[in-house]
C-alpha cells in the first residue's frame, strides 16, 4: 500500500485501537492523542472488517433502511401538511438525494471504507471538520434508529389492535426490547444482519408492488370508482418544502451504504449501484404509495390515521386482509429500517474511533465474530433511551438536519479533492457534469435544513456545538494522514 493512501485504518491487532500501543498492564489499546500529540497512522494496520456483503447486499441495505419510514410512517402526517403535493415533497426528497448518492458514489470508490461521509470528510477537510461530521453522523444514526423503533412499536400496537387488545402500553417497550435484538444480531456478524436485510426486504416489496399496483389501478378509476382528490396543494406550496424537509430522514439508506463502504466486496462496481440504485427505486415507491393514499382518503382523514394511515389505505382498497398484510409490511420495513441503522452506526463509531477521533476502546473487533462490539453497544444504548422521547417528528427531523450537514459537506468534500487531487485520489466512478451535480448536491442539502421546526434545528445545532467541544477537549492533536 503506498503512503497517503487513506484507504486503511490503524489499528495492529482486532482489539488494538489507533496505533495499537500497549500501556503496562492494560489491554492493548492506544494511547490518548491528546497525550501523546502524534499523527495517527491510517494506513499500516493488519486489521480490517471482512467484506461479506454484495450487490443484493448492498441494495438490501440502502432499500432497506429507506423503504420503512416513507410508506409506513410517514403518508398520513405528510397528506396532513401538503395535502395530495406530499408526492411532490417525496419527489424534492429523492432529487437531493440524488444529487449527494453521485457525489458519494464517487468518493466511495476512491475511498471504500468503513465510515461513510466521516471518512471522506475528515480525508478531505481535515480532522476538525470529520470530527463534527463524524461525531454528528452518530447520533444523527440514533436519532434515525430510534425513529424506526418507536414506528415499529406503532406497528406492533396495531396488531394487537386489530386483535381486539389495547397495546398502547407496550408501544415503548417493544420498541426498547427491538433495539437490543438488532443489536446482539449484528454483534453476530455482519452476515448474520445482512442476510436478515435480504429476505426482510425482498419479501416487502412483493407486498409493497403488489398493493401499489392494484391501489394504481383503483385510484385510476380502472378497477372500482375513480377517485376525485382535493386540490392538489391545498394549502399552498411552503408546505411541500417543510414536508420534504420532515419526511428526508426516508432517504437516508444510500448513506447507510457508504457506512459500510469497507465490508463491500467490488466497492468500485457495487458502491454506485447500490447507492444510486437505491434512491431510484424507493422514490419511485415513494411517489405512488402517497399518490394512492391521498386518493383514496383526504388529507384531514389521513392525519387523523397517524402514522399507521397505510393500513386504513390497505383495508379500504382490500378489507381485513388487505389491513394484516399491511401490518406485516409495516413491522418488516421498520424492523429493516432500525437493523440497517444500528448496523451502520456502529460503523460511523467504529470508524472515528480507529482515527483517535473517540477513545480506541470503541474500535475493538471481537475475535469470535469478527464486528466491532464497543462500537455496537454505543449505538444501541443511546438509542434505546431516545425511543423513551416518542416523538416521531422530532426523532426524524433531528436526523435529517444531521445527514443534511454531512451531505452538503459530502458534495464540497467532492470539489475540494477534485481541485487539489491528491496521489491517492483514484476513483472508479466520476460523477458526470464537473462540478454542477455537487454544487447543487451542497446548495439543496444546506437549503431544506432551513424548512425544519425550530425546535430539531436548536438541536442540530447543539449536538453540532457538542461535537466540536469533543474535538478541543480530546482530538484537536490529531492528524490524519491522507488529509489534503
């Protein structure tokens, strides 16, 4: 491997940390970087995760994540902002996330490693900056993670309901008992999650292909009566942007795919496809599941559902029936969401922990499996206490403004090492255009953080400010190698 290339971690041996130093009569873990003030080494460990996931994969993973929240979650709480236009929010939402899936493609290929954003940040910008991204990138994850559990508690309930039995005292603790599962899942190896991912998502979308096509038809006027919607914008076209704004935590799967860049096996090939691949796909599902529900219901009946208006779409157009295997479809995609996030989060942890960025504990390897356990265990922990919040617009804005950040700073990352390449610099993938798809990828991204509640955007931004407090007080003595 020749040096400055930042393709490699720093670690000596699966429970080494940066540096793999040994302090007399302790583990074997790195030194501080604040006490020791040395350049951290990327580039000479022995220890890398093992690549085990494909293209089916990697698509499991970016669909996945993304396919839950859009479709199960979000259509009654979007119709009720936007009316019928919520379509028009989830298509400005694909749109951006096309714009930023490119840029990270690209970065991917010449960076195939675990991390994601922070990885090519940090490379790009300097350890101060993937610091704040990495850091953020984090709980930004939990907040998503915990986001997924609290909708797959929803899901739970309404089970139970349709049972005849009141759950809503279990909503929190399903969810609670959900995030420790998927946790101890992915501490069995990443395989043992990947393989989940798979056959959760393809049994999905045969549910999900098969309800959108029929309601197509129904709201059409093909099969059954045509439906007449209200107004396409009802309340006119500021709230399509804070609904896209709102419903973008949907679109954070193709960045889960870059989180575990490290475990993909021909990154050069199957990085962009997954990426790009899954962002096509789930928008398209996206745009034609709030198409038919906004036909078949009105915005203020679709609010009144909440975050399981879905069902009531699926019994309208297909009785009970239609209703338990909406149920089911709700519980997979929630349940795929929440694995594939603790999966990645772990890895954003795992990764920022090998650069002395967080204590070197963190980026041990369990000998048995093979996946970073500290760095599991640091995901599911705070995530667990954030599904105690519940609130489902909060949660999902919070991630959103997060990944925002580390999106249009994803697009920059792209620019600057396009302008200064260093000699590692190699993709296998080059974004066409020059530089208009990651100037717009920036703009677009930096843009929508404006249409939030101001309530995630205080918090964003305190987690942000937490962040470079964590950088003075611990890394602000580290260096990077490979860094422009």
């Amino acid at each position: 491997m020749t040096d400055g290339d930042p393709s490699a971690g720093a670690d000596a041996s699966p429970d080494a940390g940066v540096g793999g130093a040994n302090r007399a009569g302790e583990s074997p873990v790195a030194e501080s970087p604040v006490e020791t003030g040395a350049e951290v080494d990327v580039h000479d460990d022995d220890v890398e995760l093992e690549r085990t996931i494909g293209l089916k994969g990697g698509l499991a993973i970016g669909i996945g994540t993304m396919i839950g929240a859009g479709i199960f979650v979000f259509p009654g709480l979007a119709a009720e902002q936007a009316g019928p236009a919520a379509a028009l929010s989830f298509a400005i939402g694909a749109v951006v996330a096309l714009l930023v899936a490119l840029p990270a493609s690209e970065l991917a290929t010449a960076m195939p490693r675990s991390g994601g954003g922070y990885y090519f940040i940090s490379r790009a910008m300097g350890t101060a900056a993937g610091a704040v991204v990495g850091l953020s990138l984090w709980l930004g994850l939990v907040f998503a993670t915990a986001f997924y559990l609290v909708g797959f508690g929803e899901y739970f309930v309404a089970v139970l309901a349709e049972m005849g039995i009141d759950g809503s005292g279990v909503l929190v603790p399903v969810a609670v008992i959900a995030g420790i599962l998927f946790t101890i899942l992915n501490a069995t190896g990443t395989e043992n999650a990947a393989k989940l991912q798979n056959y959760v998502v393809a049994l999905l979308l045969g549910i999900l292909v098969t309800f959108i096509l029929y309601g197509s038809l129904d709201a059409l006027g093909v099969l059954g009566e045509q439906s007449v919607p209200e107004a396409f914008a009802p309340e006119g076209y500021f709230p399509v942007l804070t609904t896209a704004a709102l419903v973008f935590t949907s679109y954070l799967g193709f960045a889960q795919v870059a989180t575990v860049a490290g475990e993909i096996k021909n990154p050069e090939r199957n990085l962009p496809l997954a990426m790009v691949g899954s962002v096509i796909v789930v928008g398209i599902l996206y745009v034609s599941a709030i198409f038919i529900a906004t036909s078949a219901f009105g915005r203020v009946r679709l609010g009144e559902f909440g975050e399981t208006a879905m069902v009531e779409v699926a019994r309208h157009f297909f009785g009970l029936p239609g209703a338990v295997v909406i149920l089911l479809g709700g519980l997979l995609a929630t349940v795929s969401s929440a694995n594939a996030s603790v999966l990645s989060t772990s890895r954003a942890i795992y990764a920022t922990s090998r650069d002395a960025i967080l204590p070197a504990f963190a980026s041990r390897v369990n000998l048995k499996y093979g996946t970073p356990h500290v760095a599991l265990a640091m995901a599911g922990g705070p995530t667990v206490v954030l599904v105690l919040v519940g609130r489902v617009d909060m949660l999902a804005e919070v991630a959103s403004f997060l990944h925002l950040i580390m999106y249009g700073l994803i697009c920059v990352a792209l620019l600057m090492l396009r302008r200064n390449p260093p000699e590692w610099y190699d993709p296998d993938f080059v974004v066409p255009g020059g530089p208009v798809i990651p100037v717009l990828g920036a703009i677009s991204s930096f843009a929508l953080i404006g249409f939030m509640q101001r309530e995630s955007q205080v918090i964003g931004v305190a987690i942000m400010l937490g962040a470079i407090g964590w950088y003075y007080y611990y890394a602000r003595d580290v260096t990077l190698k490979g860094e422009l």
